[in-house]
C-alpha cells in the first residue's frame, strides 16, 4: 500500500512538473536576450529603456516568426512532394 502511495505522488509530482513545462511558452525570451537587453540598458533613463526593450523584442519576435514561416513553408514543400509521389504511385499501379 505504501509503494502504491508513493508511486501515485510521485506520479501527480511528475504531471504538475510537465504542465509547468509545457507550458512555458517556446518563444520565451532565454538567458541571453534578458542579459542582452539588460546590458544594452544600463545607464539609460526609464523611458529610453523601455523604448530600447519594445525594440529590441519586437525584433526578435518578427525573426522568430519568419523562422516559423519558413519552417511551415519546408513541411508544406515535404508534404506537396510526398502527395506527388503517392499519386504517381497510384497512376502507375492503375495503369500496369
């Protein structure tokens, strides 16, 4: 009874440990944009950092959506060839 105690909290541990993993955005910013962005921010006053900071971010965003795109543009191309060749398959096997 004890081990199957054990197994369950260890079970409900792991659960609420993945859903804090996941969902954890995968376009959060890591340790060296913020180390970036802070030392591209030192010395300036709170207006000029916060202008530097949406800059800085908006940048990354848009290269993390073309990144995106052309990722989304390589699957769409494999998916196209594949369906091609599928479809040449069936056409030769109709037509031997």
């Amino acid at each position: 009874m004890r081990t199957a105690a054990r197994v369950m909290v260890l079970a409900i541990g792991l659960s609420f440990a993945a859903a804090s993993i996941s969902a954890t955005p995968v376009y959060a910013d890591n340790v060296v944009d913020n180390v970036g962005d802070w030392v591209a921010t030192i010395g300036k006053k709170d207006l000029e950092k916060q202008a530097i900071l949406t800059e800085r971010k908006a940048k990354r965003e848009t290269a993390r959506m073309q990144r995106e795109a052309q990722r989304q543009a390589k699957h769409a191309g494999k998916q196209v060839d594949k369906a091609g060749r599928d479809l040449k398959k069936g056409l030769e096997g109709i037509t031997n």
